[in-house]
C-alpha cells in the first residue's frame, strides 16, 4: 500500500530569532530569514507575508522572558492563519519544553508543520512529537549547562573581587591602559577603542565623587549636589549629569570598594574612592528621601493607551497617544501604532465610542445574570497549591531521570505542561472574580454617573469588558469611521 503524501502548507509563517544583540541589529535576524525563504522554495511551501515574526534580541531559555513574536505566532495559529512555520533552526523556535507543549497544545488537529534545514516535523504526528521532545529537552539540558558554567564564571570573579565586564566605563574609574581593535558588525569598518583598566582610579574624577559626598554629609541638598558636579564635570559619555546619573553613582557600591551580587556585599579587588561608612550615611540620605517623597505612580491620562487598551488592526500592538500633526496639535492627539505607524484615530472620539458601548453594555440586565452565575470557587486556591505541589515534584523526577529509572520523560513533560495549563486555567479564574466584583459596583450605571467615575476606574471597566482593535480606513475629515473599528466583548472564564 503506497502512503499517502503529506499536503504542503498553503499558508506558512516564518520565525526567527536571535538572542543577544547589543547593538540592536537585526542584520542577523534577517539573513535567518533569507534562509526560511530559500528553504519553503524548495520545499514548495507558500510563505504568507502577512506572517513574518522576528524576535530580534529574545531569549527562549527564560522563561519569563517576553517573546512578543512569538505570542503573535501562537495566536496565528489558533486562529488558522497558517498552517505551517518554518524556522531557522530548532532551537529558534523551542529552548524549553513548555514552549513545545504549548505549541502541540494550540496546534491540536490544526495539522501543523514545522520545517527547518533539519527537517519537517508534522505535530499531529506521535513520533514526530516525541522527537521534538527530546530535541527540546536536550535543547533545554543545553540552556541549564551554558548557565551553570556562567554562574560558576561569575563565583570565580566575585572570590577574586571582581565584577562582569563590559559595558560604559564607570565614573571615577578606569584610566586607559591601551587600546583594541573593534569591528561594525554592520558595515565590517575596523576601528580602534580604548581598553580601560576599571580596577584603577581616574584622579580627578575620583575627586569629584569626593567632593560630592562630603557635600552631601556636610549638609547639602541633592539638587545643589546635581548643580556641583554639573559644574565640575560631564557623565563618562559627555552628557551633564542629571538627578538619576548622580543616583546610581552614588549608591554604587563600586565607590567604596565593594560589589554587591545577589544581595550580598563583597570586597572588590579595587580600593574605594570613600569609606564605606560615608558611602551608608548617603545611601541612607536617598533612602529617607524616598520614604518621605515616594513615587506616587504615573497616572492614567487616556482611556485606551497602553496595555491591554485599543489595539492595531495590522499588527496586534497596543495603540499610544501623540499629538495630531493639523492646526488643532495643541488640543487634539491621536492615538497609533507605535510598531507598524500605519493606523490612528482620534483619541476623543475614540474614547467616547467605546466608552458608549462600555456603559450600554453595564445597562445590559444580560452582563448582570452572567456575572452573578459566574464566580471562583473557594477552593480554588486550595487546587491552585496542590497542582503546583504536583508540579514541582513532576520536575524534581525529570531533574533526577537517573533516580527514577521507569519514568517516561516525554509523559512527564507532558504532565507539566498540563499542570501549567490548568494552573494558569485556574489564575484566570480568580482574576476573572475579582474584575467581576468590581464590575458588580457599576452594573446599571448612567452615562452621567459614568463620567464622573475616575478615569483609571473607566479604564480598568473598559479593558475587563471590551477588546477594541482600530482598522485602517480611507474615510478623510471629520468624525469616526466607526466600520473600521471592532469592539468585541472579552471571553469570559468559566468556573
């Protein structure tokens, strides 16, 4: 019996990634993209250009790091946008294995593919999935070695009292001790950079950092200390000195001889420029400050900027505010696309539309019957500990696979991957409660009580209630195209 020959994907997306650019390039990410072109022409696979995720400057091992792209991906492919991903190379994709499970999960009888110069793999396909198990384990074991070494790196240095290097010189130390060859990694120019020898003293500089402190121990506010060394001198790169440059100067342990990892105090190689005794009275000078002046928080100015608010219609990133570029630039702003700057409205007829549909919405008796029958149940807290027990044991047998001889590590991976699921299922839950009461207090509100609501209340309303994702549209002059704007309720968690 001749087996049946898989059916290319007509729709596929490119994925590429690189973890660490300091320079900002994406010279690199985009030759990973050349290569994901090449390969769907040989394959014969359809690129989508409508789906093309560069995450330039993303880390895959952590897993708390954001991966922008990569959200957008997933929900591509929830959504049947593609069917297919083509990816530089494995670990560009997975370097953990809750990133793989994820993928199956939101991949089930979606029929997806995934290709690399390694390979295919289809995920509906149980071999396929357990190689791409053990790919990312081993992808994973990687990460955790690479990390080990580094720490046992950064242990070594700390013993000999000395800290990471790289970056800016710090102020007060390093005097040129030669130079070194640097290459653009742009435009391959050779250049010649100073080498600076940071376990050194610069005099002068070391002076200054003097002064300063014994200005502020003397009695000197901060603002006449900022206006002292402004000045005396310029920052390492050339620019005045302003109140945070002066901060973290100051509270740098570097400047009384020590390094500070993880909490803790160690002696440095090098001697400080002050006592260490003088350097805790002006830590304590900046912490009493702070306790009688805190921060207050920056407060909400418009209803749908930031996170969670009005979203591009092209992209999927969330809209801010800038003044409009017309005669009314002073008064009136719009709200845009920061990432693709192809779609804007105007921002006071925007808020006033959705705002409408906000408070049409809290008069519905329908939200009220939905919100009173959906609650978290009190044991949810309860179930939330006992799967992340559950979970942490799972992990401990997957650390230790040498102890536990009879255990599947593809099954165990999975059962962590259900874990997570369920756990963050059951977080939602509890957040879903929680906007629920708050939402109980404006049930059946009027559009006059609604105005003299806070705006951060209003707000918080809106994104528990609304997603709002603006559209392109040709319409031109005044008034809202209300057609290119999709304001949809927000899915609701069940208990």
């Amino acid at each position: 019996m001749t087996p049946m020959t898989p059916e290319l994907p007509q729709r596929s997306g490119i994925y590429c990634r690189l973890s660490y650019a300091p320079d900002g390039s994406v010279e690199k990410v985009e030759r990973q993209e050349n290569d994901c072109r090449d390969l769907a022409q040989r394959l014969g696979w359809t690129v989508s250009e409508d789906h093309i995720f560069p995450d330039n400057s993303r880390s895959a091992w952590q897993r708390n790091r954001k991966r922008p792209q990569w959200d957008l991906m997933l929900q591509a492919i929830e959504a049947g946008e593609i069917d297919g991903i083509i990816v530089y190379h494995g670990d560009r994709l997975i370097r953990q294995p809750f990133d793989l499970e994820t993928l199956i999960s939101i991949s089930e009888t979606k029929r997806l593919r995934i290709a690399s110069p390694s390979g295919t793999r289809d995920l509906d396909n149980p071999d396929d999935r357990f190689i791409l198990r053990i790919e990312a384990a081993q992808a994973c074991r990687e990460s955790d070695n690479t990390s080990r070494r580094v720490r046992r790196a950064i242990r070594v240095r700390l013993e000999k009292g000395l800290t990471q290097s790289g970056g800016h010189r710090p102020f007060g130390f390093g005097p040129i001790v030669g130079t070194r060859l640097k290459i653009n990694s742009r435009t391959g120019e050779h250049t010649e950079a100073p080498v600076y020898d940071v376990t050194k003293h610069v005099p002068e500089e070391a002076a200054i950092i003097e002064d300063v402190v014994s200005s502020l121990l003397a009695g000197l506010s901060r603002s006449a200390a900022l206006r002292l060394i402004n000045s005396q001198s310029t920052t390492t790169e050339g620019n005045p000195w302003t109140e945070k440059a002066l901060r973290n100067v100051l509270l740098a342990p570097r400047i009384a001889g020590l390094i500070e990892r993880d909490g803790q105090l160690y002696e440095a190689a090098w001697d400080g420029i002050v006592s260490r005794d003088a350097w805790e009275q002006v830590s304590a000078i900046y912490r009493q400050s702070a306790q009688e002046h805190p921060y207050p928080g920056r407060e909400r100015v418009y209803l749908l900027s930031g996170v969670g608010g009005a979203e591009c219609g092209l992209c999927g990133s969330y809209m801010r505010t800038k003044p409009s570029g017309g005669r009314n630039r002073k008064t009136s702003r719009l709200y845009y696309c920061p990432v693709c700057r192809k779609v804007g409205r105007n921002q006071a007829l925007l808020d006033a539309y959705v705002e409408g549909r906000a408070v049409s919405l809290l008069q519905d008796p329908r939200l009220a019957e939905e919100i009173s029958a959906s609650s978290a149940s009190d044991g949810t807290l309860r179930q939330i500990a006992d799967l992340e027990r559950r979970r942490r044991e799972t992990r401990e047998q997957i650390e230790n696979l040498a102890d536990h001889p009879g255990l599947d590590a593809g099954l165990a991976l999975a059962a962590v991957a259900s874990y997570d699921r369920r756990i963050a299922e059951l977080r939602s839950q509890m957040r879903a409660a929680t906007a629920d009461r708050q939402l109980t207090r404006l049930l059946g509100i009027s559009a006059e009580q609604w105005r003299s609501e806070p705006l951060d209340v209003r707000s918080a309303t809106v994104r528990n209630l609304l997603r709002v994702v603006v559209l392109p549209t040709t319409r031109r002059g005044p008034g809202l195209d209300t057609s290119a704007i999709r304001v949809t309720r927000r899915k609701r968690q069940s208990p």
